[in-house]
C-alpha cells in the first residue's frame, strides 16, 4: 500500500551489462521518485510530471527551454525569486529578453506578445496581491499570436485541488511542492505538470544532466502529504473566508484582498476557472508613511507567527514590502509597506479571528486617530458564525 523509500544510488544491470528498466542509476530513476511523479501527474490531470529539489529548481528548468536573444513575457506580479532569477542570472549572463506587463489587462498581453517570445509565464491568484488573470483568455491570446509560445502557470496558491490550469490549454504548471502539496513546511521541493512528451522530455534531461533531483525520503513525506490535500484544503478555504470577512469589517483595516470575496475586483473571473480558494489572504493596515501600526499589529500576535512561506499547518503572516525592496516600482504595483499576507493555517477559526482581534485592537489602544469600532464587529461577526450551526 505504501511505496517503499528506495535509497539506492545505483540498480542491478541486466545480464546483458545494460539497463532493462529506468532504474539504473537514480539521477535517471528513482522508483519512489516514480511513485510520487505519477501521484502528482493525477492531482493536475496531467499525462507527465517531473519533480525537482525546490519549486525555484523547477521554474530554472522550465526557463533553461528559452535560448540567449529570445524573449520571456510575464506578469507583473509573480514570486519574488522569480523575478531574481529572471533580472539577475537570465538577463545578464544568459542575454535572455524579458517584459513584465499587466496581465489582467489582456491588451497589455497582446501588446508585449514579440517575435521572438519562447516563454510566457504567470501565477493565479498572484503573490502577493492576489490578483487573479483569466486563464484561459490569456492562453488563447498567446496561441493565437503563435502555437508554438510555451504557456507556464505557476499553481503554487491555490493548489490542484482548486484549479488545474492545463484544462485551459497551458503548456505547463508548476508548483512549489514546498507549499501546500506537502503542507507541513518540512520539506523543499517543486513540480512541472504537463500534457506534452516533448517538454516532458527536456525536463527529464534537466533532471538527468543537472544532478536537479529530490532525495527518495523526501518524496515519501511529500506522498504522505498528498494523502490529506483535500481535506487540509478544504478546511484552508473554510477558515480563510471566515477570517476574510472578519477582517472586511475591522475599522483598522483599509482593504482585504481575497479572490471567493464579492469585493476582490477578479471575483467573477476566479469562480468561473477555480471551485474553491487556499487560505492565502492578503491585506493593508490603515497606517501612516512609516508603517508602524502594521510593525505594531505583527509583534503583538500571538498564535499567528510571524515567518515566511505558506500552506503549512500553522498560521503564517509577512509584511509583503521585505522582499520586494530591490524591485522599483512599477514592478511591485500594490506592494506598499502596510500591506501583510496571511497564511491561513489549520487551527480553529476563533482562535485565528480572536489573536488577530487583539492584535489590531492594540494599534487602535495606541493611537487615537483610529475610532474603535472592532467591539462592535465583533458581536456581527459572532452572528455570521452562529448561523452555522456546527
Ligand atoms: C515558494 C514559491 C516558489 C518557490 O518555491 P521553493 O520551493 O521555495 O523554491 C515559487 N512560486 C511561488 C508562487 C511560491 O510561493
């Protein structure tokens, strides 16, 4: 029922002296790294998947397709370290063109479209201000230029279990396996998804040539983590909206970005390509120029810890602004220093609600500029979770 944990480096050849199956030396094969590729292949209804030592390992295979003097399209609002890869190793040492753009504007898509673009590459819902772009028009918009243009998602926020974008005719997703897909932030590793054999086979070579490979007894732990996706998704989602809505009627707070809200700009777009959303929450404290409240509001939390990453057990929360600082503006459009983005964990939802109350009740105690209405929101919100009734 469990697939062992195959620590072999190196399978027993045929009496012929050559290999007779894929497993003959564990850069090429792994049959726990097997296991767990055909494990994921299925979450993402796809007919390949490759798994690499991070979801970073990933993204750098995928992007070794576009060769010096060709052109990358992305959106605006990607993960940071891809922007990093891009600006800082694939730019300058490998003469690789790149556009950031708009993406929810489709026009903006159209218009950065070139020539010689080889790779278009986004995320949706993005990090961190939770747009969300419409799959499937930008996909099309993209073919229609030309065919052969490599479409990427990078599915990493919301996970297969919400949205598999190779449905909608992209090329490849990818995950960071980091997140969600293990889900109990202990182990590094990434994926790529796709319904082609021929990028499947330049991942395959990626893995094979580049020593680029996750240790078997990380793929155990990532199997075992797949086996309550669903059901740690779903309880995500769950307190996720619970904390949305709690949050959207706080006075101390200036706006709440998440994509199942009536109020998230992309709302219609979301329900029509996702049936569900993670527990990823993004919002902005009402705060002055020095951003001292939401410094104030992160250090007075108590059960909600203060670190990066997301999709683990436990509740998570980063001001956004700390890793964007070397990126000028207009790259990082939204991300100002009071805006915070929120893992939202497993524990119960009352408690996430009531550490986060306290904490933003702190910054009202210690300014008076903001008039305390949190009381009151308080008791509305009791009433939303009462007529539940479980
Ligand atoms: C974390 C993350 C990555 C990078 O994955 P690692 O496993 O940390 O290398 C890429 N994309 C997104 C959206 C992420 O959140």
């Amino acid at each position: 029922i469990i697939p062992p944990i195959s620590l072999s480096t190196t399978f027993k050849l045929a009496p012929s002296g050559k290999a007779d199956s894929p497993y003959y030396y564990t850069e090429a094969g792994n049959p726990t790294r097997t296991a767990l590729e055909e494990n994921l292949a299925a979450l993402e209804n796809a007919g390949h998947c490759r798994i690499f030592p991070s979801g970073m390992a990933a993204i750098f295979s995928i992007t070794m397709l576009v060769k010096s003097g060709e052109h990358i399209l992305a959106d605006e609002d990607i993960y940071a370290d891809t922007i990093s890869l891009i600006k800082k190793i694939l730019q300058p040492t490998h003469g690789i063109e790149i556009t950031f753009t708009e993406f929810t504007d489709i026009y903006a898509v159209k218009k950065s479209l070139k020539e010689n673009t080889k790779l278009v590459f986004f995320e949706s819902p993005t990090n961190p201000t939770l747009k969300v772009i419409d799959v499937e028009e930008v996909t099309k918009t993209v073919k229609n230029f030309n065919r052969d243009i490599c479409v990427v998602v990078d599915n990493t926020f919301i996970s297969p279990y919400f949205q598999r974008p190779l449905s909608f005719d992209v090329d490849m997703v990818i995950h960071s396996c980091t997140k969600y897909i293990n889900g109990h932030a202990d182990v590094l590793m990434g994926a790529v998804m796709t319904n082609c054999e021929k990028l499947d086979q330049h991942l395959y070579q990626m893995q094979k040539c580049t020593g680029s490979v996750p240790s078997a007894f990380d793929c155990y732990l990532v199997m075992r983590g797949t086996k309550t996706l669903h059901v740690r998704m779903r309880t995500h989602m769950e307190n996720a909206i619970a904390v949305a809505k709690f949050l959207e009627t706080c006075n101390q707070i200036e706006k709440v970005l998440y994509p199942l809200l009536e109020s998230h700009p992309q709302h219609q777009i979301h329900m029509k390509q996702a049936r569900g959303m993670s527990g990823m929450i993004s919002f902005y404290i009402k705060d002055d120029e020095d951003g001292s409240a939401t410094k104030m509001f992160l250090n007075n939390l108590q059960l909600i810890q203060n670190a990066t990453s997301l999709g683990a057990a436990e509740s998570l929360i980063v001001r956004c602004d700390m890793k964007y600082e070397e990126f000028s503006p207009p790259l990082r459009k939204g991300v100002a220093n009071n805006l915070v983005r929120l893992s939202v964990g497993l524990e119960e939802k009352e408690d996430i609600i009531e550490d986060l109350k306290q904490a933003l009740d702190s910054i009202t105690d210690a300014s008076g500029n903001l008039e305390s209405k949190s009381g009151d929101n308080h008791s509305d919100f009791e009433l939303i979770n009462s007529t539940k009734g479980d």
